[in-house]
C-alpha cells in the first residue's frame, strides 16, 4: 500500500541473526507463550523468506540491534528528498 501523499514514509525490515537471541526474544516474559522446536525453526525459515523478499525488492534489511540508527537515518534521508 502507498502512503498518503501528506505522509512520509519509510520502510526497512529486521532480522536477527543470532538464533539463540532470536528465541528469547521470541518468548519469554515480554511474550507469553513457549515455543517448540518446529515452531522456532518456521520463525526463522519466515525471517530468511522475509529477508530474501526484502533483498529482491530492494528493502532495506538490518539487524535488529540496528534499527533505531537505520530509522533515523532513512527518516533524515527522505527529510532531505523533500
């Protein structure tokens, strides 16, 4: 969906690359619910299509620990197109 002429947008995806964190972050007390094996391997088999998806389309896909400094940065990026 395209954003509203009035709106400034911007779009990026996050991954983690560390799978050990990549499950407590997943579960534990800020979610509550345990995960399986086979439900933790489909979140990261979801994580690399979303990746792969990102790339092809030209996203942009970071680390999670970088999201805060890419959002900043694609927010003055697209400040300055305007």
């Amino acid at each position: 969906m395209a954003a509203e002429e009035d709106v400034n947008a911007i779009e990026f995806y996050l991954r983690e690359s560390n799978s050990a964190q990549h499950r407590r972050m997943l579960g534990g007390p800020t979610h509550d619910r345990a995960m399986t094996d086979a439900q933790f391997d489909r979140c990261r088999l979801i994580q690399a299509f979303i990746g792969e998806e990102a790339r092809r389309l030209g996203k942009v896909f970071v680390e999670f620990d970088e999201g805060v400094e890419t959002a900043m940065r694609l927010i003055e990026e697209s400040l300055e197109e305007n």
